[in-house]
C-alpha cells in the first residue's frame, strides 16, 4: 500500500518513542524538541509504529499495513471497507450482501459493513479514527462493531492497519489487532469529487463530496460534507443467485453431484394443500413436486411449482448516505494546542425479500405447539363444494377418517400484501477533541474526549396481525347466504373473512370469499418498527515523555495514563414483534451498560544501537467482570542498516460487550442442517437414531413414511433460534506472538516477513443451532432430554423443531497461525510497487462440540494476496492497477467432502483485477475511469452456509461481476 510523506524536525529518540508506543505517546513527537538536538528527519505519523524509508512498516516491532489515498481511490471505494477488504489480514465481517436479510433480528443491521482481523471477528477488532475509539453501529441485539460506511471515504487520508494483541495499549476488542482510520490535517482549498460507476443489471453507485480547509496562523480547519448512494442488484440478475439449490446424488455413489432446485418451499400464490400423496393447488390443480436439475449454466431441466424465492431477494443492498465531518487543530499557546473533530452520518437502507408465507396450522392455529385448529375440511364452507375438498375428504376417508384440517398441509403467500421489506435509518454523531500542553522539560501532557451515538430504527412491511388473521379465518354463516367473522366483537373492530386457501369453488368462495379483500388486508395487515440508540464516551488523561535515566546513549521514553469508558445500549420492537403477535420472528427489547476505569503505562528502552525494547501494561476494572491486567514486550532489534529483527508478546483481553451480556432475544431462521433428526430411521443404531425414534411426533412419522423421519423444505426453513445474552459471561483472553524480520537493502525497498501465532482462551461464543441440536440428541438413551433442557420446543403432530433458544458461553479456544509478506518497491519516483500476502497455516476452534478446522475453508484460504502498481506515464497521467487473489478453497474440510463431490465442494482459485487510469488536465481538473473485477470473475457455489440470496460467500467473493466507474476531481 503506498506511503503519504512528511517531514518533522525532531530528535530521532522522540521519533522512535512516538513510533513503538500508543497514538497518545505518539502525540509527544509532536511536542517541540531542545534546539540543541533537532535534525531534519523524514517521518510518518503511524499507528504504533515509526515510518522510515517510505514504509510504515519497517522500524514496528508489530506488523502494520498502510492503506493511502491512493489505493483507496484507485478501486473507486464509497466505502473503506471496500478497500479494507483488499488486505490480506482484513476479512468483511457484514458487507451488503452478507447482511441483506430483512426478517428477524437481522434487520437491524441492513446496510452495516464491519471488518475482521485475522478472521477473529469485529468484536475483536478495535477499529479507531485518530487514534480514538468509534461507536459501535451494529444492532445491539446482534453484537458489536464499527459501521465502516458512516465514514465517508473523503476525509480519509490513510489507514493503518496494526496487527496483533494491543489491548496492553488500546484496550478491550484488540485482541486481533486495530484498524486505525486517519482523516485529513492541514487541507487546504476546495476539492470537489464526483463519481458513478455501472454494472449489469443493477449495483450501480454514485458518490459526491465537497471538501473545504484553511491554515490560518495557528492552525487549520477543514469541513466535509457527501452524498453516497449503491442500488440494489437482485439475486434473480445473476445466474449463480438466481435459483434456490438443493445438491442430489444422481449417480447413486452417496455423494451429492448435481446442483438442483430446492423442493421447497410450498408457499405458493395459489395456495398449496397436502395430505399423503395428494399434492394440489387450491384450486384442485395437481401440484408439480419435481425437483428439476440445473445445467452448467444454472438453467432448469424441467418445471416445477415449488416457490423460487430468490425471484425477489437481493445480493446487493441498497443505501444512501449523507455526511458532514469537520477538524480543526490550533494553537491556543506556545505551550499548548487543542485537537476537534465531528462527525456525522446520516445512512437510509432497505431490502425486500418475498411475499410472507402464512401456514394456517402452525402460523395462526400453532398446532405444532399443541394449538387446536376448529376448521374440518368435510364441514367447512372453506372446502366443501370445491375440487380440493373432495380430493382431500377422500384421502383422509382412506387412511383414518380423521378429516380436521390440522392433518393438512397449508401454506401459501399473501401475495395480495406485497413483498416484505425494510426501511432502516441509521444516523451516528460522534464529537471528540484533545488537548495538549508542552513542559518545559519536553514532556506533554495530553487529555481528550470523546462521545458518539448511533440511534437506529427501521420499519418492516408486508407483516400480519395473527390473532386478527385468526379470527378472520374463523368463520360462520351471516344468514343471508354470505359469511362472517365467528367472533362478533372481531366483527366491530373491522373483522372481514378471508380464504387462505384460494379454494374459490368452496362455498366460502362462491360468496365471494376468495382471498384477502383490501377491508380485510386493512383489518390485518401491520407495519413492524424497531427503535435503538448505542452510546459511547470516553475519557483518556496521558502523561508523556522522555525519563532522565538511560540505559544505552539515549534517555528511555515513557507514557503513562488513565482512561474512563462507558458503554451503553437500548433497543425496542414494537409490541407486535415483543409478543410474537406478528408473523415474523419475536424479537426482545435489550438494555444494558457498563463502564471501565483503566491505568495503563508504556516503557521504551534503547538498550543498545541494536536492540529497542518496548513494554507496556494496562489494569482494568470492569462494572461486569471486575479487574483485568494485559501487557506488551516488543522488540526491535536493527541489526545495521538493512536488516531489522523484531518480535512482540502479548496478553489482550475482551470484555463481553453489551450484546454478549444483555441481549434478550434475536430471533432469526436456523439452517437447514440443524435438525440432527433428519434423515433419521426406526431402525437405526446410533445414539441420534435411537433417541429421535424415541420423540412420539417423530416415531409416528417414521411409521407412517417407512420408517423414516426425512423434513420437507419448508420444515428445513423454519426452525426459529433464538439468541439471548448471559451476565454470567468473563473476559476472554489472548495470547499473542509475532516474530519477524524487516530487509531494507535499498532506500527504495522493503521486505517485511512477519510470523504470528494468536491463541484465545475462555472464549465467548454461542454455540450453533446444529451443534446444539446434535450434541442434545447424540447422548446415552437413558440420559436424553427431548427439550434439550429446556431450549427446544418441536412440533407435537409433525416433530420438525419450531423453536431453539442458545446462551453465549465462555467455551472456545480459537487458534490461528500464519505467516505475513509486505514488500514496497520503488525502482523509480514514477513507479511505486506493492505486495502483500497471508499465508494461513493453522485456524481451529474448540467448543464443547469438538475441535472444528477453518483453514482452507472459503473464509480462511491457505494464501490471499494484493499487488498493485502506481506508474505515472507522463507527468499529468497515472495508471492504477491492482490484483488479489485467493487459493482454492473447501465447503468441508473432511475426508467424504462432507458428501459432495470434490467439484460441489470446491471453490476454485480466483483472482480479481482492478485498473484505474487518471489524467490530471489542468491544476484544476482531474478525470479518471476505471474497472472493478475486469476479467468480469463469478464466484462458485457455495454448499455450506451461503449467504441468503447468494449461494455463495460474498464476504470473501465478489458477487457484482465486472464494473465501470469514472469520475472528475476539482481543486482550487
């Protein structure tokens, strides 16, 4: 990543001091030094870190990568999580595509980007702006972390990214390292910046800002403000999105080959009915149940009448965003100065997905859970009269004779509502300011503050009203040959029947009773709300400088302070989703704070021409989990002028946040792999066999299918898990290590090779739905529990699991190892060349379910890589071109490909070009066009875990294809 120079006259210990501590000891470089000492030496203000030679990496005793203006324009990001996202060491943790899902807790987080460390999570990555924390813009009921979009790439001059355990200098979350975000100092003038880009079918942006700076005498003050703006791309506009796929074994070997549409789900506008064999529409019509397959183009062979839901889901989600940030630094005396800083993000996001599904039976009746469905198919005016009716009546009459319609199968979509969608507003204000006073004796003492807010709220279309949707489905004869809402209080307030079953040859529908009339979607129909509100503030008071007291020739460095923090969160459904009263998932309301008072200091000791030490410790007292201590050793060892050794170990801590401990109950869709009772038979042997044969829904259907309980598709979608917090959670801890060296042998070349081994211990994590569900099930027959203690509830006529609760623990010990690669070369003052590269050996997890192997898997290849090259071709014209790939990776890392065939299971190599050219045409006026993913690269399927609407990962995979963007820049 390139460089953005600057020259300081300063002694070269307070450089070094400034560059091996924290950003507060940093800010003593700044102070002045004794005249007698000072020297012009090139520097760059860093994270943690001197910047020599053009590479802010070369004198750390940690890793950093540099991100600059340069290859953050150079992609034509709207987002500097988009640029993050090309750093090897930086995974997305939420982008568009991965948080696009509009039902359940998750709609909170509709247009979020959060960004992960070393794959360890946002939670673990402390993402900060000048060196200060930032609030967190994630939902609090779903957990914690910076939203990368409220910072609009305009004030952005670089980022730094430090990895390794900093909490010894940061604090809680940097366990994996820190994102430090740099805005603008010093600017100058008007810069004007326009830019759109395209690209097939959808996905385009648009994005404006306006930037204007003055120096003045002790100063300078800058304000920017900006408009962004991504459409939506569907999934149904790609043609690896644009079906729902089940995976089939067509060869008979036990291994799934081929990729096919998923039998399910059955909603359909039509409305479907099943009993045993008999599959009809409501109107009588058969049901097409084919399983069509999809060629190698993903077009179907064949038809079938089973729901494509991806027809109306989104890979991309749309947002606009408005900000406005401004700085100011000035003089306030010889001695002292005063930092300011504002910013202000105004995001508006949405999504629609398709039109709800409503299941009369376990929906509005909950016969699943022991409710009593009234309606008899022989009986009711819904069915007698109609070709459904009688098909139905004379199955039921074959079988057991037992003609209730909760033996039925009922689903269809209200499509009369329209699709679902969400409409999320997310405004974050945050304020912070320092100030500094110089000592005669060169120290400075430096205080600032910091405070920011997130307040969110979003509306949910397209929901229902279940107990009004029930009594209007519950129905009696009026007298005068029509029908009428049973309940005649129903009927005062606005009560109008309504057919689920678009049985329009019924009684009910020769009436006129055929579907949802505008009277009774006004009688039913409700807009779902959600309101939050995430605080932050933080004090910090440092003391720093240089001691009178010297091991080597130079006087050690030191810091030492003290920092305030609170954290708190709110958020409220409406009553609707509180009571589960709607027919989406319930979701809970969640409040909760905490605060944290932390001592910390920093030593910097030359011990000799070629060795540096850097230590630092930090005593933190928690309002939830008490006292906690984290330290650093680094080790900087410049063994001459082109060789540099260095080393760091630390502890790093992290506190359970607000989520972990307080929330109250997320409430989403599980996978479809979390029944470990699918696919089970009345004749098996094994624990899981034995113990689901054992639950009486289970057992009668195994009976009545063969003897086996195998879950249709909709069943497979329906579980609903929710997640709640725990009080009782502790701190996880860290253990950090980095071992490297830094070759310079040129002054325009620079070679860092970095190895690093990070374990966590006591980590918090919630165990997933399927492991919860197998561990349950796989057990001693006479120690098993059906409820799972409790945290299962399943339906009590068909035995698919309807509801799931999990509770975060302190149960995982995740480990990670690898190796880092960064070289900077410029063989010319027109050409600069960059490289980076992980190479991951080693990613496990060990929870109470086992230990679980990461590496190699889509998220964690075994090598990911940037190259990119600036070159100017003639003084006023520049060519940007830059490469990232990832190695092949696997869904299952197991022997059996997790029963897929090793092309199922494989996602090949991929390599992503992106090439900007700019031509500056006056003083005044630069143009520049450019392309994202020019080799137009589509990701693979994904059979394990793909994101909704996608089928594959787009955290790791671009999922837009190839795009074009151009635009103009003014300065004056």
């Amino acid at each position: 990543m390139n460089t953005n120079k600057k020259t300081f006259r300063r002694t070269a210990l307070s450089v070094c001091i400034a560059a091996l501590l924290s950003p507060t000891v940093m800010a003593a470089e700044e102070a002045k030094a004794e005249e007698t000492a000072k020297e012009d030496v090139e520097r760059i203000i860093v994270t943690g870190s001197n910047i020599y030679k053009g590479s802010a990496n070369t004198t750390s005793s940690a890793p950093i990568t540099e991100i600059g203006r340069e290859a953050i324009e150079g992609i034509g990001a709207i987002s500097i999580g988009d640029a993050l996202s090309k750093v090897p060491s930086v995974t997305s943790a939420m982008n568009g595509s991965s948080g696009n899902v509009s039902v359940g807790g998750g709609a909170g987080d509709i247009g979020v980007a959060t960004a992960a460390l070393r794959n360890l999570g946002a939670e673990r990555t402390l993402v900060l702006v000048n060196g200060r924390r930032y609030v967190s813009g994630v939902s609090a009921n779903n957990g914690y972390g910076v939203d990368l979009n409220s910072i609009p790439t305009a004030i952005i001059e670089r980022v730094d990214v430090l990895t390794g355990g900093q909490s010894a200098i940061y604090g809680s979350d940097a366990i994996a390292g820190v994102i430090n975000i740099i805005t603008k100092k010093e600017f100058e003038g008007f810069e004007v910046n326009a830019m759109g880009s395209t690209a097939d079918k959808g996905a385009e942006k648009t994005n404006f800002d306006l930037t204007y700076g003055k120096n003045f005498d002790s100063g300078n003050a800058w304000i920017s403000t900006g408009f962004t703006k991504q459409n939506v791309l569907m999934s149904r506009d790609r043609d690896f999105a644009a079906n729902e796929l089940r995976f089939l074994d067509t060869t008979g070997d036990g291994l799934s080959d081929s990729m096919a549409v998923r039998n399910g789900p059955n909603h359909v506008d039509g409305a479907f009915l099943g009993y045993g064999d008999v599959n009809i529409f409501g109107n009588g019509d058969v049901f097409n149940t084919n399983q069509p397959l999809l060629d190698s183009n993903y077009n179907r062979i064949g038809t079938t009448d089973y729901d494509n839901q991806h027809a109306g889901r989104t890979i991309v989600t749309p947002y606009e965003r408005f900000t406005i940030a401004s700085g100011m630094t000035f003089d306030i005396s010889d001695k002292s100065m005063a930092e300011f800083e504002l910013n202000y993000a105004s995001t508006t996001a949405s999504t629609a997905i398709e039109e709800a599904p409503i299941d009369v039976n376990g929906n509005l009746f909950r016969t699943g859970a022991g409710g009593t469905n009234p309606i008899d198919v022989a009986t009711s005016p819904y069915f007698v009269g109609s070709s459904a009716g009688s098909q139905l009546v004379a199955a039921m009459m074959a079988n057991d004779g037992d003609t209730n319609l909760s033996n039925v199968r009922t689903n269809r979509r209200l499509w009369e509502f329209g699709e679902r969608g969400v409409n999320n507003s997310r405004d974050t204000f945050r304020v912070a300011g320092s100030y500094s006073y110089y000592f005669d004796n060169d120290m400075e003492w430096k205080t600032s503050g910091t405070y920011g807010v997130t307040n969110s709220s979003y509306v949910m279309t397209g929901e229902t009203f279940l107990p009004n949707m029930r009594e209007a489905v519950t129905i009696e004869a009026d007298g005068n040959g029509g029908y009428q809402c049973a309940n005649e209080l129903a009927r005062i307030e606005g009560c109008v029947p309504v057919n689920p079953f678009s049985t329009e040859d019924s009684l009910a529908g020769q009436a006129g009773i055929v579907g949802f009339s505008q009277a009774a979607m006004d009688y039913i129909q409700i807009d779902a709300s959600q309101i939050g509100k995430v605080e932050q503030i933080v004090l910090t008071s440092v003391l720093s400088g240089e001691l009178d007291f010297a091991i080597g020739q130079d006087n050690m460095g030191f810091a030492a302070g003290v920092e305030y923090r609170k954290e708190e969160a709110q958020e409220t459904p409406d009553s609707f989703r509180q009571m589960g009263l709607a027919r989406g998932p319930s979701v809970q309301k969640i409040k909760g704070e905490f605060d944290v008072v932390e001592v910390f200091g920093e030593l910097y000791v030359p011990v000799a021409d070629w060795l540096n030490v850097s230590l630092a410790g930090r005593v933190a007292n928690y309002s939830t989990v008490g006292t906690t201590f984290t330290y650093r050793l680094g080790l900087d060892a410049p063994i001459n002028d082109w060789v540099r050794l260095r080393a760091s170990q630390s502890s790093s801590v992290r506190a359970p946040n607000i989520s972990d401990l307080f929330k109250s109950g997320a409430t989403s869709t599980g996978s479809t792999t979390t029944d470990a009772c699918n696919n089970t038979s009345n004749t098996g042997t094994s624990n899981i066999d034995i113990n689901c044969a054992s639950i009486p829904a289970i057992a009668d259907r195994m009976a009545a299918n063969g003897g086996d309980f195998i879950l249709e598709g909709s069943e497979l979608n329906n579980t609903q898990v929710t997640q709640t917090g725990s009080e009782d959670l502790q701190e996880e801890t860290a253990n950090s290590m980095t071992l490297g060296m830094v070759f310079t042998p040129l002054d325009n070349l620079s070679i860092s090779l970095d190895y690093y081994d990070i374990e966590i211990e006591d980590g918090i994590a919630v165990v997933s739905a399927p492991t919860f569900v197998e561990r349950c099930h796989d057990v001693d027959p006479s120690a098993f529990d059906a409820t799972c203690g409790g945290n299962l509830t399943r339906d009590v006529n068909n035995g698919p699991i309807l509801f799931l609760t999990s509770t975060p623990i302190n149960a995982d010990t995740i480990s990670t190892n690898g190796i880092d690669v960064e070289i900077a070369y410029s063989p010319m003052d027109e050409l600069s060349l960059n490289f980076n590269a992980n190479f991951l050996g080693d990613f496990t997890q060990e929870t109470v379910g086992g230990v679980e192997e990461f590496a190699g898997r889509p998220q964690y290849p075994d090598m990911n890589l940037t190259f990119n090259a600036s070159y100017d071709i003639v003084e006023n014209f520049n060519v940007f071109a830059q490469l990232t790939y990832r190695s092949e990776t696997e869904a299952y890392l197991d022997a059996d490909n997790g029963g897929f065939t090793e092309d199922l299971n494989t996602m090949d190599a991929v390599t992503y070009i992106d090439v900007r050219a700019s031509y500056q045409i006056n003083d005044t006026l630069n143009v520049y066009v450019g392309s994202n993913n020019l080799l137009d690269q589509q990701p693979d399927i994904l059979v394990r875990g793909a994101a909704i609407g996608t089928n594959t990962e787009p955290r790791a995979y671009d999922v837009i294809g190839r795009t074009f963007f151009a635009g103009v820049k003014l300065t004056f």
